[in-house]
C-alpha cells in the first residue's frame, strides 16, 4: 500500500457515455468460498480481481483448493468439499477486507484445524465479537484480541444448530452463522432486525443447499452438500453508485452503466437518489443465477435535500459516503439517522466525511449515528480519505460541484474494491488524474 498515492481531480461540469463497471465484490467473495468447499468444479464469469477478493482467494489457496484464474475477470475454483480445507501454514491476512475475514469466521469455526485470521492496519481495528460470540454459542472455540482481529479459531470442535437474534443488521455476521450452520448438527436460525443483503442464501440456493425463509429468519439444516456451479457475477451496484451520483450531478446527455446488480437488498442507493429528484432508469431488467440486474440510465437533474428514511440505511450502507456528496451538491438539508453502523466501516465513516465535507467548506453537522449536510456549494481543497476506499472515490465525484481542484489523498485501496477506477471515471468525463 502506497501511502502517498493521490488523486488530483480538476473541477468538471460534464459526464456522460456508457460504461462497464467492475463484478460485485460481495458476490465474488462468497463465490471463491462456496467453490471452495463445494463438490466440483465452480466457474466465476464477471469475477472482481480487486485486492479483497484477491486476499479471499489466496487464503483459499493457502488451505488447499486449487484456484485458476484464466483471464482476470474469470475464476475456476476446484472445490475440494465440506471437509477438504487443509491447515494453513500461516496466518490468513485478509488485508483491508472485513467481508472476507468475518466470512471465514464462520467457515473455519467448524473444520479440524486451528486457524489464524488477521488484516491490515484498518481491519484490525474493526469489531469481531458481533461474529465470535454467536459463533461460540454454537460450540466454536474463538479468541479476539481485545475483540478485534487478530482472530484464532481452535479446530476440532462440534457445532450445534443456534436460533440467533441479530442485535445490528449485518449481512456478514448473518453469512458466517449460516456458514457455521452447514458443519453443525441440526437448523441454524438467524432472525434480522432489518434486511440485509441475501447474497449468501441465494448462492448457496445455487450450490443446491436447500434455505428457507420466512419473514425476518432464514434457515438452514446443517450437514448439506454444496455441488459445483457456473456463477455470473453482475456489476456492483456499489461501485456504480459513484457514476450514478455523478451522472445525477453532471450528465446531461446521460450516462448508462451495463449489467448492474439490482439484488433489493442492495439497491437503496436508488430508492434515495430518486427521493432526492434523480432521474434513474432502469432498463433490460435480467436475472442470473438467481440475482437480478438491469442496465442504469442517469441524467442530471436538480437534486434536493432529504430526510433519508432509516429503513434505507442497511440497504445503502456502503453507498453513504458517494450520497453524503449528492447532499452536498444538492439544495436544501439532508439528513441522516440511524446509521451508526457507518462507524465501523474501514473508517468511521460518518467522522471521515464529515471532515472532508469540512475541508471543502459544506456545512454540516455530525450527529452520534448520522450526519446533517447543508448542501449548496463545494469548495476546493485537501481531503484526506484516511485509507477508505469509498471515500476516496466519493470526493473524486464531489469535483463535478467543486469550484476549484481538489487534491485527495491516501487513495491506494480503492484498489480493495475498484480497481480501474480512475482510467473509468475519466473515460466518462471526469478530470482526474
Ligand atoms: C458486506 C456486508 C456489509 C457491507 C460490506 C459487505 C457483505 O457489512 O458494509 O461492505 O458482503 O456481506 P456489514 O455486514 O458489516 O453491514
């Protein structure tokens, strides 16, 4: 990681054209860790070669699945099965990536080896208790450090079925309970208290694990096998969610991003930019393997200010620093509630935004699990993405509103999530470099 790496974004008024973005990153996590210990051979068309996925693919690779990569957006996973992971002979370092490590939580607690997951100087920041604990009540043996990574799973334990309550919604810890729930004797529970994305039941519908669903809890009984599967990995909606906030600002002949993820659990990033007046088209709606996607039309419009509504937040959660610009750009007051979750993120979120908003000059203010933003006018200026990936790219899009250059720095891990991103948004219009 390059701490020096920095994006230099001239003001711009104009995007526009059409575009590609890269595979969801979600999805490709959970596509390498299924084919892993499914039976057979999984094929990953439309994989995201960004470094968190990179980092779940080696580790992967570190406990004896044989992994191809014939072309960087294709993966062969040789799936070695339910009890086919080898012992990795040293820690799993899953860098920046919370998704990758929480999943594997859930995935190693039950197998016959002790494990030791760890990351960078962010993720072991991040909390790890919200996994470990329910993971413990199923019998798994797990020590944090402080609650926080690096995390040591002791293996040779049996798992039994638990019914779990989630106290946050959070669609990792959810996935690495039902993970566990595959080694464990009897129907693991998990009840949400808001929807989160369901990446991980519907793929392991894919693998032929039968997972039920009724209301807020999904089910499934433990001891199921996962078959090899041919997976097509849609475009992030989270990625797009920074051409849809700058095609709002800037395309005045409109933008449009092919294939983009429309999972319902992923796509209130939509739901607020229409509330706030975007001009948001969906066409050639498609599903495949079990996930639906559309290609996006975006055309500038006059954004205003919203009060977002809470029941939208888990459905946006990673989109938040992107729209907290929409706001900024927008006229009137947007606010934000109910979004504490935003705190432990690969920064704290709402601090991080706040001070950059700050350091452009948009008014605003922090509130303990939200932000208040007068929008208006940007200014120009230094904002230190402090290693966020999403920041990074978010004040990247802010240039489209900025009355002068901005200079944002420490913007290295946008490779975590994006890579490609600057050549892209410059193809579109953006004058970055
Ligand atoms: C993710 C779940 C979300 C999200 C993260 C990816 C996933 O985290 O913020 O970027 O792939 O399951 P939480 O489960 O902590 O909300």
């Amino acid at each position: 990681m390059n701490p020096d790496a920095r994006y230099l974004v001239q003001p711009g008024r104009r995007v526009g054209g059409e575009l590609t973005i890269p595979g969801d990153k979600s999805i490709s996590h959970r596509a390498l860790m299924l084919g892993g210990i499914a039976e057979g051979r999984t094929e990953i068309h439309g994989f995201l070669p960004s470094e968190d996925c990179l980092a779940t693919l080696a580790a992967l690779r570190a406990m004896g699945v044989k992994v191809d990569l014939p072309r960087s957006t294709q993966v062969v996973v040789h799936g070695v099965g339910a009890h086919g992971l080898s012992a990795p002979s040293q820690v799993l370092d899953l860098g920046n990536s919370g998704t990758a490590l929480r999943l594997f939580m859930g995935l190693l607690a039950g197998q016959s080896f002790d494990s030791t997951l760890t990351g960078d100087a962010s993720l072991v920041k991040r909390p790890m208790e919200r996994v470990a604990e329910p993971l413990r009540e199923m019998g798994a043996l797990i020590e944090t450090h402080a609650g926080k990574p690096p995390v040591r799973i002791s293996g040779g334990r049996t798992l039994r079925a638990i019914d779990y309550d989630l106290p946050v919604p959070s669609a990792q810890v959810k996935s690495a309970i039902l993970l566990a729930g595959l080694q464990a004797a009897g129907t693991t529970r998990v009840t949400e208290p808001a929807p989160t994305r369901d990446h991980t039941e519907r793929m392991l519908q894919g693998f032929g694990v039968h997972v039920s669903r009724d209301g807020a809890t999904v089910a499934l009984e433990g001891g199921q096998r996962l078959t090899g599967t041919r997976i097509d990995v849609p475009a992030d909606i989270s990625s797009a969610a920074f051409f849809l906030v700058a095609g709002a600002l800037a395309a005045h002949d409109g933008l449009v991003l092919r294939n983009v993820g429309m999972n319902p659990t992923r796509t209130g990033v939509i739901d607020i930019l229409r509330l706030m007046g975007a001009d948001i088209r969906m066409e050639n709606a498609r599903v495949s393997g079990g996930e639906p996607s559309a290609d996006l039309r975006v055309r500038a419009s006059a954004l205003r200010g919203v009060r977002i509504p809470e029941a939208l937040v888990p459905l946006a959660i990673d989109e938040f620093p992107v729209l907290f610009i929409a706001a900024a750009a927008a006229e009137g007051v947007t606010e934000l509630r109910g979004a504490g979750e935003l705190r432990v993120k690969e920064t704290d979120r709402l601090a991080v935004m706040a001070e950059g908003l700050g350091s452009l000059g948009v008014v605003h203010e922090l509130l303990p699990d939200g932000i208040r933003i007068q929008g208006g006018s940007i200014g120009a200026g230094v904002v230190d993405s402090h290693g966020d990936h999403r920041i990074a790219m978010a004040f990247a899009v802010a240039s489209l509103r900025a009355t002068g250059p901005l200079e944002i720095l420490d913007v290295a891990n946008v490779a975590t999530s994006f890579p490609g991103f600057a050549p892209l948004a410059q193809a579109v219009g953006l004058l970055i470099t």
